[in-house]
C-alpha cells in the first residue's frame, strides 16, 4: 500500500495512494485547493520598461541596463508560474489526476504544500 501524505499548514492528511487512487487523492487535494482561492493565483505580468539604451544618456544606461536584466528575469518567472498556474487550471477543469500529481510535485517546495509517497508494510 502507498500512501500520499500532504503537510499542510493546519496539520497533515493521509490519503490512500495504492495504483490509480494516487492519482484520485492528487486531483482531490489540488481540487480543494483551487476551490478555497488563496492556494493559487493567476500571476501578473510584469510591466515592460521599453526602455531604449541607444537613446538613453550614458549617465543613466548602468541603471537602465540593470532595469532591463531585471524585467528579463521577471518575465521568466512569471512565464513559469503563469504555466504552472495554467496547468493546475487544466486539471482541475478536465479532472485529470496525472496532471494534478504533476502540479502537487511542482508545488512540492511551496510552503504548506509538501506532498510525498510512502510505502506501507
């Protein structure tokens, strides 16, 4: 028997994980968790500088330089998160359990989200 712990913030849950019920335990903990609304949330795209460095005064290119690495930086992330995001919204949507254990794994690091299979004897 395999069993899906999920260490929440209020406490830990157990769910019977043994074959396809992983996958049933995974939809409904991620279910649950797009149902209550502050699990997860639509990312915002970050604001583009548009910041031209050839037009730009060299007293000020350093800076806006560093404006633009930062932008690139966050466009990645919320790039990733915005996928994630979609992905969990997919499986919810279409009930698909294999996609649900794949967005927990992912999520896995969050605080309050870590999930994780054991072995029973």
């Amino acid at each position: 028997m395999r069993i899906l712990i999920a260490k929440e913030k209020h406490g830990t849950r157990y769910f019977d994980a043994t074959g396809d019920k992983l996958y049933s335990a995974a939809l409904k903990l991620l279910t649950e968790r797009w149902e209550e609304g502050y699990w997860y949330e639509e990312p915002e795209e970050p604001e583009n500088p548009n910041i031209d460095l050839e037009k730009v005064p060299e007293s000020l290119k350093e800076i806006s330089t560093q404006y633009l690495v930062q932008y690139d930086y966050d466009l990645k992330y919320y790039e990733q998160e915005k996928d994630l995001f979609d992905s969990i919204k997919r499986a919810v949507d279409g009930k698909s359990g294999k996609l649900a254990w794949s967005c927990l794994q992912c999520r896995n690091n969050g605080e309050y989200e870590s999930v994780e299979l054991e072995e029973s004897e």
